[in-house]
C-alpha cells in the first residue's frame, strides 16, 4: 500500500467507510473547518498542540482506526 499524506490517508478511511464528514462533526463537536483542515494536511488551521491530538483521536474514533497509530504518526 502506497503511503499517502497523512490527510490524504485519512480522507481515503473515510470514504471507504462511507462515513460522511457531517458525522463525524456530529458525533465528536469537531468543527468541519477543522476535519477538512485536517484532511487536507493544512495544520495551520488547526487550533494547535494537545488540540491537534484531540481532533485526530476523534476522527479516527468515529472510523474504528487504531488510535494510536494515527496519534503516532
């Protein structure tokens, strides 16, 4: 499996899951302006440090992903 931007990785999760992003906005109160942030690799946008964590550990959460991995990545 070819390796992809850490956002691009994520985004493919979801959609092979056909999880949409209003769910996982709905499930975890994480804005959608910080899911596409993230998807898109533009972690500017992003409110910044343990934050950063809590927004990934959210959506990968809601897609059954392994944490940890994710976080560690």
């Amino acid at each position: 499996m070819r390796m992809g931007s850490f956002g691009e990785d994520l985004r493919m999760e979801r959609l092979n899951r056909g999880i949409a992003l209003e769910k996982i906005t709905e499930v975890t109160k994480i804005s959608q302006r910080h899911l596409v942030a993230l998807e898109e690799n533009e972690f500017r946008v992003l409110p910044g440090g343990i934050l950063n964590k809590g927004i990934v550990r959210g959506y990968v959460n809601v897609l059954g992903l392994d944490e940890m991995d994710w976080i560690g990545r």
